[in-house]
C-alpha cells in the first residue's frame, strides 16, 4: 500500500473507531431513561461491541470520509455516518457467519459472534446495530437539515434491504443450488458487495447537498470499485490463507457457488479487476486531485492480501 494511502486509512479508521466506542458504550439507559447496573440486555450491547470494535479495514467509512471532504462537510458529520454505515456491515457479517447462512467460526481472526455467544444473541446483535445505524443517521447531530437525514437514511435502507445487501444475500443462498452464470454473479455481486459501497461513497455528496453530477460520478467509481473488491475476495479465498485473511478459506468452491474466479478463471479474473480499478478512478476525473485517496483505494483493494 502507498505510504500515504496507509496512513489516511489508519488515520480514518482510528477517528471512526472513536466515534464507534462511543455510541457503543458497555451500558445503556433503558426506555424509560433509567440506567440499570447490570440489566438483563447487558449480553446484547456486549455482542454488539464484541462484533462491531473488533478491528477490520473500515474500508466503508474510509469512503464515506473521503467523499465527504470533496463536498467539505463537517468532520463530525461525516464521522457519525461512517459509524452507521460500518454498524450495518457489521451487522451483516454477524448474520453472514450464522449456521443458517455461511456457517463460520472464525471472522478478523477471532471466534465469530455466534461462536463467542451464541446464535440467539447473534441474531440479537446484528438487529440491534442495524436499526441502532438509522437512529444515529436520523439524529439531528448528524446533520441538521431533516431533508438530508432522510436522504441518508433512505439511501442506506436501499443498499441495505431487499432491493441492494440481503437481495444479494438471497442470491447467494440460491446460488449454492442453481449455477448461475456471469451476468447473475456480477448482479449478486453488485447488490450484496457493491450496494453498501455505493452508499458509502455517496454518502458524503448527500451529506454536502452536492449536484447530481457528482452523485453519478461517485455511483460510478463506486460500481467498479466493489466489482473489483469481490474478485479480489474470490482470489482471496482461492489463493489466500485463513492465517492472512483472518477467516475460513475456500469455502465458495466448497458450497460449489459459480464466482468470478470459477467463472473467468484466475489470470483473467485478477486482469478485471485491474481494469475495474483503473474504471473506478476515471470516474472520478470531475474531482481532480482532491480524489486521489479514493482513486489509490481503488487500486488497493485489487491488491490486498486479506
């Protein structure tokens, strides 16, 4: 990773995880206002930590910082966004790693939230960190003009619900059963990976009331950007391992899913990705100079090692 790159995404995951703790804390007052020492809820806002402050890239946020300071929005603004957004992300690997769904024990290296509590409470706690998501984005903190906090949240509940994230996640369901060729893995793909990312790099336009013209600019770098995000994933969990990736390997090919990677083979597939790297950054010529950190973290995600 470039050096500068490197530092702005350890800068901005280091100012999210901030945000994060706070609006985790280990207590909450009750409905009724009152603050209970050791409520029986307690177990669910600790899984709720356990799986959303347990590390990661915060690679979503990191898009939703960097498009807002191409509209100079208010840092804290922005802050309180990239928070909702990694909340759901968070979320939906919780359920992803379920037994229902992809069955794993192991996620950023540690027990995943299933394992550490068990499925109950990991059901719990990804409902709860994605409905508390839209209390945070509704709040007037995070903007104080309603219309944008309706924005936001409209936004977020498409990438997230039926129509983006969990239609792709039923996709990928039906996908273990039905071979499913180029063109339905790349419309999986785009709803279950790439939806999330186009909120995230979105956001910031909507957060800056910025022209239409920019929202499709960033719609486009963001469609290419997750595109090439999910080969990579799919390299990864042909040629990676679970020491470096921090979760079970190969587990696509097991479940016999058609992936980027069965479907074009590895050479070709890792070439589209590069090309979808570079689409992603001419997409943003409007910016300039201004989006050379989305531009770099374009190139970075074909490239990881995890």
């Amino acid at each position: 990773m470039h050096p500068s790159l490197d530092q702005a995404m350890a800068e901005s995951a280091e100012r999210v995880a901030a945000v994060m703790h706070t609006l985790l804390p280990g207590l909450r007052p009750d409905a009724a206002g009152v603050l209970h020492t050791s409520p029986p809820e307690a177990p669910l806002w600790e899984a709720m930590r356990y799986g959303a402050l347990g590390g990661g890239k915060r690679l979503r946020p990191f898009l939703v910082l960097e498009s807002a300071k191409l509209f100079a929005v208010d840092l804290g603004q922005a802050l309180r966004t990239a928070a909702a957004v990694e909340f759901v992300h968070c979320y939906s690997l919780i359920h992803d790693d379920l037994p229902a769904m992809d069955n794993s024990d192991l996620r950023r290296g540690k027990p995943t939230v299933h394992k550490q509590f068990d499925d109950a409470i990991a059901v719990l706690a990804g409902d709860g960190l994605l409905t508390y998501a839209f209390e945070v984005l509704a709040d007037a903190e995070t903007h104080p003009d309603a219309a944008v906090r309706c924005a936001l949240v409209t936004a977020l509940a498409q990438a997230a619900g039926p129509a983006g994230m969990v239609g792709g996640q039923m996709m990928d369901l039906v996908a273990e059963r039905t071979p499913f060729d180029l063109a339905e893995t790349t419309r999986l793909q785009r709803a279950k990976t790439g939806a999330l990312f186009g909120f995230s790099a979105r956001a910031g336009a909507i957060l800056g009331q910025a022209a239409e013209r920019d929202h499709q600019a960033l719609t486009g770098y963001a469609d290419a950007m997750g595109l090439a995000f999910q080969i990579a994933d799919d390299l990864l969990d042909v040629e990676g391992t679970e020491a470096a990736t921090g979760k079970p390997v190969g587990r696509d090919a097991a479940a016999g899913k058609a992936t980027f990677v069965s479907l074009l083979g590895a050479d070709a597939a890792r070439r589209r990705a590069t090309e979808l790297a570079d689409e992603a950054g001419r997409s943003l010529a409007p910016f300039g100079a201004a989006a050379d950190n989305l531009k770099a973290v374009a190139q970075y995600v074909v490239n990881r090692q995890s």
